[in-house]
C-alpha cells in the first residue's frame, strides 16, 4: 500500500489509481474486472476512471492526489502528462519505439496482450477449416493489430498458402465507418473464395461482417471471419454471431494491479512486462463452416460435430453416414484437411471440454461425458497428450486468480 496522509498527521491513505483505459471494448473492461478484483482483495483501492474510447485525459494532480495509474499511451502528449506526474505507471501495448532504448516511455511497466500468440491461434482456427485463400484487416496505427497482421501472415505463410492484407483508406475522411464501409466491402467482394479472414479485434471483425452483407458474401461458406477480445456482447450482437480468440484479460488486469501495488510500495523497483494470454478460440457461426472442395468430406466433418459429443464414435460410423468405404474417406480426409477422421473427431471433442472447462464450473466427469470423451481417465490423458497439462490444471489457468469468486467483481461504480 501506498504511503500518504488522508489529512490526519500519521495516517495512511489508500491507494488512489487512474485507470485511463478504455471501457467500450471487452479487452478494457476485462482488465478493469481484474483491477477491480485486486483492489477488493488487497485494498480498499480508490479509482479515478475516464470512460471512453481509446483516448484518455490524465486527472489533475493537485485535484485527484493520485498514487499510480494505469494507461493507455495514445498520443505524446498523454506520454508527456504521464511522466510529468512521476507516479509509478503500468502501460498498455506499448509500441517498439515507445518501449525502446532512449524513450522516456521505457522506464513504464507494461501490460500487453500476447498479438502474436492470439494470432496464430486464429490462423490455426481458420487453417483447421481447409481453406486455401486467407486475408488480414487491421487498424492504421495500432501496435497490436500491426503485431498481429505480422504473425497471422508468418503462420499462413509457412503453410504455403498466400495472405491478403486490408489497406485501409489513406485520407482521414475516408477511414471513417461512413466511408470506409463501401471501400471495404469492394474489397471483400474481389477476394477469391472462399477465404479465411482474421480482423486485428472484435470491433474490426464485426465491421467485417457488415461489409460483407453489403457485398452480398456469404458467411461464412464464403469468407469465414475471426476476430480477437471475445467481446461476448459484441461478438453475439454481429450477424452472424462473430467466432474470436479469448485472452485471459481478467488475469492480465489482476497481475498488473499486482505490479502497480509493488511498485507503488516501493517492494518493485524495476520495470516489468506482463503478458495477457489467449485461452483459445470460442467458435460461432461466421467460422462454423469447412471449407473444403470435397463435398463428402465437408458433409462427414458437419456429422463429426454434431454426432462426436453424444459418446463413442467410430470411423465407420462417419464413413457410413456419408456413404463412401473407410478407405476412400480416410484418403480423401487427409487430401482435403491434412489429418485423419480420428483426429478430427478428437478436435472436435477437445473444442467443446476446453469451452465446458473454461465457463462452467461443472466437474471434469461431466465434462468427459458432455464432450463425448467418456471417462474422466480417458480426458485426462488426452490432454496430457495434447496440451501438457491436466483437465484441472487447464481450467485454474483459464480463469486466472481475479476470476475465483466472479461475484467480488461486478463492476466499479462502488469505488
């Protein structure tokens, strides 16, 4: 905690820290939740909070009398107004050059969402489904959607498959939703299909969609799309309900308020980077498609989803749904998708318990059973073999130390 006066000679105050982070997206007021979560547990902390969007206004200090801040570093001038503070900060994402050698940003803690990891996840999400043709549409300006542009091309780009990438309109006028909805819908339509798009977040994929709808594309048998944050008001508000990777933002908000605590103490005293995690990918509609050329092996892989979960399920079994030998199937399967029957059965399987394990709090002997694995033991092993870790392990790592007891952290209108 904080030294400091509350006006009373001797007494200490509490911690007072601005949270200059915006709250119309998911990924703030997931790290706001766990900001929250930290200072209930460890406080009482007092917050400052600017609602908005991106851009942010530093309090006054001789008003607020603040002890810390976390910030999104926007503009210079916000850089400015922070450093002149000489309070501890924590920074969101900042850029290279703002966390670099001679910057006087570099002296800032950082917490971060991991682009480059979130990014692979989707281009693995979309690779899984078979197509051939893949596209990026990011924002100007944004280190995070630069980031992931960077490493969703690397991942498509070894698989040798070539990757589009959206240039947003150069004029301001024309970046403007207005304007820019038509531009990017030309685009979408010149496309060759189907294809497989990641937008750098939530917002950008729902826009996406609405482009596609103008454009008259067919989600997602024509161009599936992912986005990133699983804002899951925004992303079941798009239409159709948008598939997104999720990041462990509750976590991420927790272990920076953690940071800032120590910092404010004086118990840390070096700059420290955390990184906020993907959890994986929540699939809805705009990517629940295969997007493969062989209709049998399409047909089989929608059987596969809906029949894989109800309990044990045999290739011939898939083989006889859609009317070819085991043999053909099998050949054809991994012609179209690169894998076996078996293994995606086991990916689909694996889909649904990591979902159950991360947001529900059912035990792991129903999680088998729902998911289709059967016995706790044969789950267990599976993710052992897959993911290095058990069932239990996996769901204490999904939900993170701000999400035991979700009730403390309803939301910040009591600070």
């Amino acid at each position: 905690m904080a030294p400091g006066t509350d006006g009373s000679p001797g007494m200490l105050r509490a911690p007072r820290v601005a949270l200059l982070i915006e709250t119309a997206r998911g990924y703030g007021r997931g790290l706001l939740q766990g900001f929250v979560r930290y200072g209930r547990l460890h406080g009482p902390w007092t917050f400052y909070l600017s609602p908005g969007d991106f851009e942010q206004v530093v309090p006054r200090m001789e008003e607020w009398r603040g002890t810390g801040i976390i910030a999104r570093v926007e503009t210079p001038e916000i850089g400015k107004a922070l450093l002149a503070t000489r309070l501890p900060v924590v920074a969101l994402d900042l850029s290279e050059s703002q966390s670099g050698p001679g910057s006087p940003l570099s002296g800032f803690s950082e917490v971060a969402s991991d682009s480059r990891s979130a990014a692979r996840l989707a281009a693995e999400h979309l690779l899984e489904r078979g197509f051939r043709q893949y596209a990026f549409v990011g924002i100007p300006g944004r280190v995070w959607s630069e980031r992931r542009e960077q490493s969703f091309r690397e991942r498509v780009q070894g698989a040798g498959i070539p990757c589009n990438v959206y240039q947003p309109p150069r004029l301001r006028r024309d970046r403007e939703w207005g304007h820019e909805h038509g531009i990017l819908a030309a685009w979408l339509h010149a496309l060759s299909k189907p294809v497989g798009i990641m937008a750098c977040n939530d917002d950008r994929g729902r826009q996406v969609l609405e482009a596609c709808r103008t454009a008259g594309v067919a989600v997602p048998e024509e161009i599936a799309v992912v986005g990133v944050d699983n804002d899951e008001l925004l992303c079941e508000l798009a239409d159709p309900p948008l598939s997104s990777v999720a990041l462990d933002t509750e976590r991420g908000g927790y272990e920076a308020a953690q940071l800032l605590d120590g910092l404010m103490s004086g118990r840390v005293r070096q700059p420290a980077r955390i990184l906020v995690e993907p959890l994986g990918v929540v699939t809805r509609r705009s990517t629940d498609v295969v997007a493969a050329e062989d209709r049998e092996v399409a047909a089989a892989v929608r059987w596969i989803r809906d029949r894989a979960r109800r309990g044990p399920l045999r290739v011939g079994e898939v083989a006889q749904a859609v009317k070819l030998s085991r043999r053909s199937l099998e050949v054809r399967f991994r012609a179209a998708l690169g894998r076996s029957v078996r293994a995606e059965i086991e990916r689909v399987r694996l889909e649904h318990a990591r979902s159950l394990l991360a947001e529900t709090d059912l035990p792991t002997s129903q999680v088998a059973e729902l998911s289709g694995f059967g016995s706790p033991s044969y789950l267990a092993m599976v993710f052992r073999r897959k993911f290095r870790r058990t069932p239990t392990r996996y769901r204490e790592e999904a939900r993170g130390p701000s999400r035991q007891g979700r009730g403390d952290a309803e939301g910040l209108a009591q600070f």
